[in-house]
C-alpha cells in the first residue's frame, strides 16, 4: 500500500485477517559507522556529497523520509549510523506503526547508490534509480540523513553477492552488522567459508558464504515464490523493503529485483507494469491488484491454486492465504505477468 489516502488503510485495517506473533530477534550486536577508507597520497581529498552527484548507502537499511520533518522522536533509532534497525522496531507501537503512512516512504539497503538531489542541514534529498517511480524518473525521491551516506563508491568488482537470507551478519573492523535480503555487495574473494565484500566508504567486510549467492538470483516463478515464503510470518512495516519489515509492494519490489525482475516500487505504478493477464489466467508469480476509484493501493503475489503471497497491513504479517479470502477481494482490480518468457 502506498501513497494512498488514509480512509482506504483503515478500510484494509478494520478488514484485515490473520495475525502472526513475530518470532524473537537474534541478541544484537555493538557495531560502528562503516569504516572509510583513508585517501592515498595520490588523492588531495575525501569526496563529499554534492547536489547533482553519486553517494552511497552506507548503513544496513536507510529509511527514506517524505521531508526533512517526518521523523518522529520514536524514529531515532533509524536516524543514525549505525541505524539500529531492530531497537527501532521493537520501540514502536502497533500505533506508532500505523503513524508511518505518509511519513516513510520507502528504504534503500546498504551498498545501494543514490543521486544526491539537494543537501539541506543535516539531510539530502535523494532519487534512487533501483526503485522506479513516476514521482521522479531518475528514481524513488525521499529525504535521508547525511550521517547514513557516503560520496566513496564501494571497491569495484565484476561479480556481486546478495544477500539470500532474512538477514545476515557482515563482519568488518572488530564488529558486526545485520543486513538485509537483497543486499548487494562487490565479491572480492574468499576467506575459508566466507566471501569477503566490498563496502562503501572502500572498505571491506566478511560474510558467511552460506547467506549469500552471486547477484541476481536465478530461477522463475518457482524461485521467486520460494523466496516470498522465505518471510512468512514477517510483520508488516509501512515503507518497508527489507527483511526486517515488509510493506505490500515493498515485498514484491524487492524480492523480484533480487531474481533480476525490477518492477516499479509503488501500487499503482506496479500494476501497470508488465503483461495484463485475466484473473482465470493467473500463473503463479503473477501480481494480483486491488484498486479504488481507478487507483491501486494494495498488491500480492499469485502463489497458484488460488493462494497468495501477501503484506496485508500494519498489525499483521507475511502470509499465504487463498485470494479469495482477502477482506478487500471485492476490489480485485486484475492482474499483471512481470516474469519473462523463458527463451
């Protein structure tokens, strides 16, 4: 659900079925910024950020804000490097939850590259590429505190590894830090049953080889379901695109951009995108819309035989439920194939 007005989440909200108890979060870890890379002699001196010019994510999950004022005193946790993710979610309310809708719009994983539009105070007004959208065609706009981006690329490699858990642990300079699904990062080598990674700011980290896989993901319709089910049970996060918190299309986005696919990352733009199909011809991996006053504010994944893949809404979970019990089924609005033909 995204950019839609707010009487038609309390609509989904007051209807939405099917509650799952969050699972306990692993004991975190201390950990520091990502380390930057010292200049080398030849250098005159560290970029910095500049309107007009490339930067970096350089936190696990950085939270991308409506303005500047969006943040709330219970979003400080997500503000700063390191952003502390989990504390953050575990401090908010169901309510505090629901009062995200028009102030977090989406997030960007670490290692993802921004262009830097504006530079006000403390925070950049930032576009980012990977996510498409109509609001700005050189990517999804949102503001992001400077503290959590770096003008320094990571290393260049030709191969990069993604992350193919919920989450994963990378290790760099004495600690550790929890990333997300989908992150993606410069292979650079191998240490015993690690991958070393390349992060931005220069610098480099280690990952267990069994949390990642070379980027993208291979695999169809088959693959990409096994992903989604991948997060059952995963509460719902308004803005949500990683595997600490998921909102409807923020699942579909990313786990179909880590299987190559790279769909818009809103709703409406979504189901637009691709191949209509009818609803007697769903095949599984199709995305499925449901639409008010001609404009989509929810999406699930077709998990075939009448099921679907779907982030209801704040309150809830991931979860796999036939179509036709979803509370808002009557807006059903049609469907769209985003997997190409196999050649």
């Amino acid at each position: 659900m995204r950019r839609v007005l707010f009487g038609l989440l309390l609509i989904i909200l007051v209807s939405a079925c099917g509650s799952v108890t969050r699972t306990a979060a692993s004991p975190s870890s201390t950990v520091s910024p990502l380390p930057i890379a010292s200049s080398s002699p030849s250098q005159t001196a560290t970029p910095q950020l500049a309107a007009g010019a490339p930067a970096w994510i350089a936190v696990s999950v950085a939270s991308g804000w409506r303005s500047p004022q969006s943040p709330r005193p219970v979003d400080a946790p997500a503000l700063q490097n390191p952003a502390n993710i989990r504390g953050w979610l575990t401090g908010m309310s169901n309510a505090d939850k629901v009062g995200l809708i028009d102030r977090l719009d989406t997030q960007a994983l670490l290692g993802e590259q921004v262009l830097v539009l504006q530079i006000s105070g403390d925070w950049a007004h930032v576009a980012v590429p990977g996510q498409p959208s109509p609001l700005d065609p050189r990517g999804y706009p949102v503001w992001i505190p400077i503290r959590q981006l770096t003008a320094l690329p990571p290393p260049h490699s030709d191969v990069s590894v993604t992350v193919t858990t919920p989450t994963a642990w990378l290790s760099f300079a004495g600690t550790r830090l929890e990333v997300s699904f989908g992150t993606t990062l410069p292979l650079l080598g191998r240490q015993g049953a690690s991958d070393i990674v390349g992060l931005p700011g220069g610098a480099t980290a280690t990952v267990s080889g069994t949390s990642v896989a070379p980027a993208p993901l291979t695999g169809g319709a088959n693959a990409i379901l096994a992903t989604a089910r991948s997060f059952l049970g995963l509460p719902y996060l308004w803005g949500g695109t990683s595997g600490f918190g998921f909102d409807c299309t923020g699942l579909i986005h990313v786990i179909f951009k880590a299987h190559g696919v790279t769909v818009p990352r809103d709703s409406d733009p979504q189901s637009r995108f691709g191949v209509a199909v009818s609803r007697a011809g769903l095949q599984p991996g199709d995305l499925v819309f449901f639409s008010s006053q001609g404009t989509a504010y929810h999406a699930a994944v077709y998990a075939g035989s009448g099921m679907v893949i779907d982030s209801p809404s704040p309150g809830y979970a991931v979860e796999e439920v036939p179509m036709n019990s979803m509370p808002n089924i009557a807006d059903f609005s049609g469907a769209r194939r985003v997997i190409p033909e196999p050649a």
